[in-house]
C-alpha cells in the first residue's frame, strides 16, 4: 500500500476532526499514515500510535523510511507550493471550508489546486459545486462521526457541568462565524436553563457571553467529549449565514446525533435535508423552539442515532480508499 503524508496544518490533539479522523481511518485501511504536527517541540520526536499511525513531532515524515507510492494530504490551501519538497506520486487536496470570509485567504491559491491535486475531496455540496466544474477528478465525501465513541452513555458526570437546569450544549469553535447575537436572545429569554459551550476559541480573544446561566468549559479532550454531549439536553448550531457557512457540514451535527441528543441549528443548507433536525433563524422563535425541544416528548432519539451510524467515519474513508488509485 501507500504512504500518506499530511504537512504540518493542525496539532493532532486540538479539536480532533476530519483529517485526524479520515487519517487515522486510512492507516487502518493498509496504508501508512506519517501526521506532521504542529507545534512548538522542544525535542525531536515521533508517537507510533499504531504501526501504520505516526506522530512525527518537531521532525519531517521524510526522514522516516516509508513505501511508495507516496501521497500528500492537503487541507491548506497555502501547502500547494509546499509539493516539491515531499515529491509526491500524488497530490489529494480535502477542501473543507469556503474560501470566503474568515477563510478568504485561501482564494488565492485555489488556480494552483486546480492545476496541481490530483484528486479532491469535497466535504460539503456548495464546494463540491465549485469544484467539479474545474477538475476532472472531484468527489463529495461530507463529515462523518466514530460512532462507538460517541454513542455508549458515560459512567460519570462531569465535575465542571452545572447542574439544577436544563443543559442547552454547544460543542466546536468558539468562533466569528456562531450568531452571537441570536445567542444572546435565547440566553435571556430562557434564564431558567443553563447554556454550556466546549470549544477552542478560534479568532476570537475572549469568550463573547457574560450571563449568570452561561457556562463556558473551554477545550475538552477528545476522549472526554462524549460524556459532555450526552448532558446536554439539546445541542446548537447557532451559525450564522454567510457566503463561508453555506460550505459548511458541521461535524457536531454527528456527533450530537451518536449522542443521541435533540439538535436545534440555523438553516444551513447542509442541515436542510438532515432527519429529524430542527431550524430556526429568528432569534425569538429559536428561543422558543428550545422550550418546545425540553418539553416535547422525544420520539426521534432512534432515528438520529441511526442517521450518525450510518455516517460513520469508517464508511467516509472507504469511499475514500476506492478513490486513491495509482
């Protein structure tokens, strides 16, 4: 089998999604997967995770003997000038965010992908749309969740989680790109619930909320997550609606759904069509819909979690293996 090589672009414990997840589900798959982290290392290291799982840390995947053929994972758009010093057979780039906005950046490198990637995946329809039009080989391959990790109930509650009220979750970036404001209205319109938010803050300084029933818990481990999700009594996608959100397959939506858990978003086009799902933009009526969620009787929970399994990482990179033919 192959190696793949994935250039330094996120450490590999900080908000453990789509490339550590698809990576680490081809390395099972028969090939060797060499993960460049990211990060300040103060000595030269590599983690074997499994035989075919490394963890090179303050040290280049090159410098460790591998089979060819070789492939260069790409989620950065800047890493396309980055290809000669890996000297791939192959050049996947996985496009997971519109280059708009807070990715706007990313543009500019976009006619360099389109010449030199061999293959692209897509994680959600509208950049799948973009692509498949410019490039003879494109696939929509959208986010996914390891279901056994999220779906078994946990044995203790966390320490930090408040308790006494409902708990309404948010579990992700604690970013630009979240409806602040409709945030704001939900909170003070429902003191009698308590909003908990887990999540690395991503260019933002501070935590944006201050209200008595608001709870921010910052970056939980990866291991741990699930026994936060499975408090919540309903988990949000509260996002706005942009040019950058319209690409947007949020990996929460599955994680929340292995939990088991009511979901309540904005209507983002990638959740239009998800089952058992429920959409609000107005402020007020979001608000309202999350008394609703609390007080109806939950006839979906099965449904949902049957929705998450079949959206498995596993089955992502399966799709995925079959596409990587050299």
């Amino acid at each position: 089998m192959s190696t793949i090589i994935y250039p330094p672009s996120i450490p590999w414990s900080w908000m453990f999604q789509r490339p550590q997840q698809l990576l680490g589900q081809l390395s099972t798959s028969g090939h060797t997967v060499l993960y460049e982290d990211l990060g300040n290392f103060s000595k030269p290291k590599i983690k074997h995770l499994s035989s075919s799982l490394l963890i090179c840390q303050g040290t280049s995947a090159l410098g460790i003997p591998h089979p060819r053929p070789r492939i260069l994972w790409l989620t950065v758009p800047s890493h396309i000038h980055s290809i000669q010093n890996y000297d791939p057979d192959l050049v996947i780039y996985d496009a997971v965010d519109e280059p708009k906005e807070e990715f706007a950046s990313w543009a500019p490198y976009y006619p360099a992908i389109l010449e030199k990637a061999n293959l692209i995946f897509c994680s959600s329809r509208s950049i799948y749309d973009y692509f498949h039009h410019r490039h003879p080989r494109v696939y929509l391959v959208a986010n996914g969740v390891d279901f056994v990790h999220f779906s078994p109930p946990p044995s203790t509650r966390p320490l930090d989680l408040p308790s006494g009220k409902p708990i309404i979750g948010y579990s992700g970036a604690i970013a630009p790109w979240v409806d602040w404001k409709l945030l704001k209205v939900a909170i003070q319109e429902n003191p009698e619930l308590n909003f908990v938010f887990l999540g690395a803050l991503f260019q933002l300084n501070k935590f944006p909320l201050n209200y008595k029933n608001v709870f921010y818990l910052g970056l939980k481990p990866y291991q741990e997550l699930p026994t936060y999700l499975h408090y919540f009594d309903v988990g949000m996608i509260p996002f706005l609606q942009t040019e950058m959100t319209k690409g947007c397959n949020p990996i929460k939506l599955y994680e929340y759904y292995a939990s088991g858990i009511k979901v309540l978003g904005t209507p983002l086009p990638e959740l239009l069509s998800i089952p058992k799902i429920n959409l609000e933009s107005n402020p007020h009526l979001f608000s309202l819909r999350l008394r609703h969620l609390l007080e109806s009787k939950d006839t979906g929970r099965a449904e949902r979690m049957a929705y998450a399994l079949a959206n498995d990482w596993s089955e992502r990179a399966g799709r995925i293996h079959e596409q990587i033919i050299l």
